[in-house]
C-alpha cells in the first residue's frame, strides 16, 4: 500500500533541486515554508498538499518580503496542461506567485517549474525581507524540514543557546564576557538573561551555569552541536 504523501514529503527533491542551481536552502524561516538565497534573490515557497484558498492567501502575505513567491504541491495526474491547470495557471498569474510541481517518487524530473512568479507591484516592507535574511545567516545549516509540524525548530536563536550551553557544559559556570570571548556571539547576554528554554541559572552576578534541563537539551541536539 502506498503511504500517502505529506507536505514534508516535498522538501528533500525541493531542497535538492535548489541546491543545484546555486541557492543556499532553509526550511522553516520566520514561519515560510521554504526561503532561499542566491545572491541578493530572496524566493519563499509554500508547500502544500493541495492547492486551497488558505495556500493563496498564505503566498501572497509572504509578498511583503520578496516578489518571488511559489507555492509548491505534488504533480497532479495530467500535469499543468488540462483545462482545470489553464484556469489556475492565469489566476497565479494575477496574484503575482509562481507554481511548482513536485513529484518525490519520480525517478526523473522530480521537480517541475510550472510558472515563474510576475514581479509583483505590491509594496514590500524591508523589516521583514530582513528579518527573515538574518535568521537565514544565523543558521549554520538546515537542520528543518519544510512543510513539518511535530518537530521543534531549530532557529538561529535556538541554535545561538546551545553554542551557549556547549561552552557552559565544557567550561563550568562563566561570565557573559568570557562566553563572548569564546566566540558565543553578541546575543550571549539577552540570551542568558531571558532563558527562555530554561537552559541557564545565574549563579553570581554576570556569570551563569548549565542546569539538567539545558544538559538535555545537548543530548537532545547532539547531532547539530557536534558541528560546532
């Protein structure tokens, strides 16, 4: 029995595909899907099972970022030339959203560049083409699957906190500056102060430990931390 595709199922050919024409790739980026980087290019893609009102309302928002927005679904039986496909086609081209089809169990064309996006004439706003620019450059991979729910993300805030904890775990409690000093990053201070995992205790004044729970956590992350 054929196990039904899921949104994830789309990433990794996705992912590859891009890849290969030169784009650095990250699942998961300030709520998208996918966004991806070549040069000063910015394009995002939604990944869905079916094409939906929800889907289209979803790509155009994510034009406040950058003009190039997909949304990406599985091959449908037909491809993009039957009658139902001409229609979606010229709505797509109204809203400015280009479309891909993927087919993961293909074993050629996995992936299918249906329509390329129109530049879109509505108005960008630069804070969160920027914002998502930066959590893309604080990641040091992708260690996300697109179109996945059931997995805790690995942010570039979640990822600044454990190279925090790793110093913490090597070293013993230690003051913020000396973490700097190892290379934590400039975030060390309101990272340690906020402690939103529960990862640190602050033992002294500027200067805080590991607890159990941020142990875990390195446990948990062993495969991301051992490429710090």
């Amino acid at each position: 029995m054929t196990r039904v595709l899921r949104e994830a199922d789309l990433y990794p050919p996705l992912r590859d595909y891009l890849e290969a024409i030169g784009y650095t790739v990250r699942a998961e980026v300030n709520g998208c899907d996918v966004a991806a980087t070549r040069g000063d290019e910015l394009i995002v893609i939604e990944l869905k099972r079916t094409l939906n009102v929800s889907l289209l309302v979803q790509a155009v928002e994510r034009q406040r970022a950058t003009d190039s927005v997909y949304i990406a679904i599985p091959r449908p039986k037909g491809g993009a030339w039957t009658r139902q496909w001409r229609g979606v086609r010229r709505l797509l081209r109204r809203l400015e959203v280009g479309l891909i089809f993927i087919a993961p169990r293909s074993r050629i064309r996995r992936v299918e560049i249906v329509l390329q996006p129109e530049p879109s004439q509505r108005r960008k706003q630069n804070k969160v083409r920027r914002s998502m620019l930066e959590e893309m450059t604080g990641r040091s991979g992708d260690y996300n699957t697109g179109g996945s729910s059931r997995r805790k993300l690995v942010t570039a805030y979640r990822e600044a906190a454990l190279r925090i904890a790793l110093k913490l775990a090597e070293s013993g409690p230690m003051t913020t500056r000396a973490l700097r000093a190892l290379g934590t990053g400039p975030r060390t201070t309101p990272i340690l102060y906020d402690n939103v995992y529960g990862w640190f205790q602050r033992v002294a004044l500027g200067t805080y430990a590991l607890t159990e729970k941020g142990r875990n956590a390195l446990v948990e992350y062993a495969e991301l931390v051992a490429r710090f």
